[in-house]
C-alpha cells in the first residue's frame, strides 16, 4: 500500500515563511506579488504529514517539467515511518488551521485526515472547478470520471483533487449465491434488505453459516451512517439528527440480527461466512483477497443507501489549494502533473488514468498466462475473462465518496455499543450520540 508522506521538517517552514511568505497577509491579493527566487524561480510551498520518497521524485520530476517552478515540500513529521502520538493528529490540524487562517499556509496542502468540510465552510481552500474546466493540459476522457465526479458530489465542488484510490466492496460465496432460493441485487440492496435476504440465506445455508463475521454491531451501524453521512450530519450548520427515528430504527434492526445470529461479532469458522467486507489497496488485491476467501468468489457492491452505490472510494491522497495563495495557477499545474499518465504510474493503488488501471490488469493476465501469478499462500490460479470483466465493472462502478468527521466515528461506536450489549435503549443510546456529535460540532 502506498505510503502517505515525505521529506523535509519545520525548519524549512521558517525558511519558506521568509522567502516564499512574506507579503502573505498584509492586505489584499492583488496588491501583493508572487513569492519568486533571486534566480527568477516561482515558489510553490506543499504541506505533507510525513516524509516518503515518492514526493521526492514527484518533487523532481515536477521541476524537470516546469524549470521556472521552485517547488518547496513542507512536512509535519520529520522522518518516514515516524509513529503518530496521541494528540499528533490534533496538533497537525491546529497548525494546519492557523496557517490558512493567517494566509502563511503553503499553497497547497494535502488534506487527508484534516477537516475539509470546515475549510471549506469557512473559504479557506480554492474551489477548482473553473481552474479544471478552463485547463486544456488533461485529457479528461482518459480519467475515472465516476471518482471525479464523486469527489466533486461530496465536497459541493472541486476543492479538493483525490491523486488515486481504494475500494471497499462486498465478496460473496459464488456457490451459496447461485443456489439460493432469494436473488440479490447487490445494485440496489441497502442494509434492511440485505439483512432480511441474508436471514433467508442463513436458514438455508444451515445454523452455523452467518452473513458477516467478526464485525461488531456497533461498526455495522457505524457503516450505515457512512453511507447515509450527510443525512445525520450538516457540518455547515453544525446539526445532527441521531435522535430521529430512522436512526433508532437502524440501531434496532441491527440489533435484532445479532440476535438471531444472522451476524456475529465473533470470528467464523473458515467457510462459514456468506460475505466479507475487503478493502482493496491494488489491482492485483481485486483477485487476491476473493479467491482466500472462496473457491467461487463473487465481487458484489456493498448494501448502500437507495439512489446511492455500493462501491465506496477511499481517497490515498488529496490536495487542496489555498484560497489566499498568490501562486494558484502554478499550484493547479502540479494538481494537473500528480494526474498525469507518468505520475499515475508510480502509486500502487487504483489510479485516476484509465490506462494505468487497465495495463495494471492486462499485467494480471498476462501473468495468470505464463503462471507467474500466485496467491499469497504460493497457489497459481487461472480465472475466467468475465471475472476480470467484473473487476472492470466494480472500478467504474465505484462512486461513494463521503468526506466523514473521523472523529465522530468513535462517538457512535462508544455510545451505542451498551445499546448492543442489553445495558441501554436504543432511544437512549441514540440522545447520547446526539448530545455528543452536537457538542463536538459546536465547539
């Protein structure tokens, strides 16, 4: 899996507040100038969380392409590999924020695990949409429009350019699925559904089968409201809604599955789970991880909300620009090169270039040919042409793209966990997580 970050330290922000920052702040944007270098340099400043070599040679081929750019990496921790502490992540965000308060930010930022909705909310960060339909660089027919589009659909615009992606997608027993008496849609199923087909599957399939295994009910809830995020949550104006009915209704139903042991939290016997929830980090994971877990595997959509998909996309990077940089244009001109086919090809992940994806996979195939493609317990396995159609069809299917409050996460789970264990009402539990995501968003 790709590693997020890279190279330099807080010193070099010193540095690039001296010459790169000074005019930053003292008065309107078209009376400052651009920051530019004693040798005629424009300075373009990019703020990471970590250190990793992959910036470094983006960082290089960057200036090859553009030798009138000096771009500067600021990073927040100072080695790769370096553990987070508690209270890093906080630490990270309040420097982040008083930066582009202050307007003595970098000019772009990478955004991953900092709170987007609020700078957005708050017009700290550039809204890209003119700067991407304006650029005649990109060929925009040979990107994966559908994570794109997702990202802008998310965000209310483009403010923030994911560089690849993950998937999250639902693997089903093939062989349980073709024999049984109820037919999914994985295209259309929500949660409900999937738990009263899933009750179904269950009776047939025998009493020591569960749909989902080792999944504690509080993470189950926890994906509904992913799913349905915005519908709980206005981070614009500061709101939540998990006292309403519909929320106490999932914590029920959700609870009754439990009980009936159609969901375990335990972990199941090998064979005995119908569906797994896997989390794809590279093209090769798509077959991979399905064929570990059965010997007839079918990749599904996760049960979703109506009118949503079942194909969830977990940015590996994302960049925004300073809504007060003076170098925006130059700062669109490295979004635009991390999306470019060279670029692309570097990251281990799902790519934003179709042809990447699709050489990635023809790889794959080439590979199965010869029998150098092996699983990790040293299996070679061959698989039909329309698997990898299927595969094809999850990546341009993927569309669910949430920009969540991760640190609203833990505040469901903790609440509603004494609900799952018998101790409290569900309508108690829920007023809990209300009191608490309110409070939180008010603060």
């Amino acid at each position: 899996m790709l590693k997020k970050k890279l190279w330099t330290m807080f010193i070099v922000m010193t540095m690039i507040a001296t010459t790169a920052c000074s005019s930053r702040g003292s008065g309107e944007e078209e009376s400052q100038e651009k920051p530019v270098k004693a040798d005629g340099k424009t300075v373009i400043t990019l703020t990471i969380q970590q250190p990793d070599g992959f910036y470094q040679t983006v960082e290089k081929k960057f200036e090859e392409k553009y030798p009138d750019i000096d771009l500067q990496i600021i990073s927040y921790k100072k080695n790769a590999g370096e553990e987070w502490a508690a209270g890093d992540i906080e630490k990270h965000q309040k420097t982040t924020n008083a930066a582009l308060l202050s307007g003595k930010g970098a000019d772009i930022i990478e955004v991953g695990g900092l709170p987007l909705k609020e700078y957005i909310n708050k017009k700290l960060v550039l809204n890209m949409k003119d700067l991407w339909e304006k650029d005649n660089i990109l060929n925009k027919n040979d990107l994966q429009k559908n994570v794109l589009e997702a990202t802008k659909k998310a965000n209310g615009g483009l403010y923030a350019m994911p560089y690849g992606f993950y998937l999250t997608a639902f693997v089903g027993d093939g062989d349980i699925l073709a024999n049984a008496s109820v037919k999914m849609d994985d295209k259309s199923w929500d949660w409900k559904e999937f738990g009263e087909q899933s009750r179904t599957m269950k009776q047939q399939a025998g009493k020591n089968r569960f749909a989902l295994a080792g999944t504690p009910p509080e993470r189950i809830l926890y994906e509904t409201v992913f799913d349905r995020f915005s519908q709980f949550v206005d981070s614009g104006a500061k709101t939540s809604n998990f006292d309403s009915p519909e929320f106490v209704e999932t914590m029920q139903q959700i609870k009754k599955l439990y009980d009936e042991k159609v969901m375990t939290a335990n972990q199941a016997e090998e064979g005995k789970q119908l569906f797994h929830n896997a989390h794809f980090y590279s093209m090769a994971d798509l077959i991979e991880i399905p064929h570990q877990l059965f010997l007839n595997p079918k990749l599904l959509q996760k049960p979703h909300a109506k009118g949503q998909n079942g194909v969830a996309i977990t940015p590996s990077f994302e960049f925004a620009i300073s809504a007060k940089s003076l170098v925006k244009e130059e700062a669109w001109k490295f979004v635009t090169f991390l999306l470019s086919e060279d670029v692309q090809s570097l990251q281990d992940g799902f790519s934003l270039q179709k042809s990447v994806n699709e050489k990635k996979l023809n790889d794959i195939k080439e590979q199965m040919k010869n029998g150098t493609f092996k699983l990790t317990n040293g299996k070679a396995i061959k698989v039909p042409n329309e698997e990898f159609a299927q595969i094809q069809q999850i990546i341009d299917a993927a569309d669910h793209y949430e920009n969540y409050d991760p640190k609203i996460v833990p505040m469901i789970e903790e609440e509603a966990k004494p609900f799952f264990n018998g101790q409290k009402s569900a309508e108690k539990a829920a007023k809990l997580i209300q009191n608490r995501v309110t409070t939180y968003l008010n603060e």
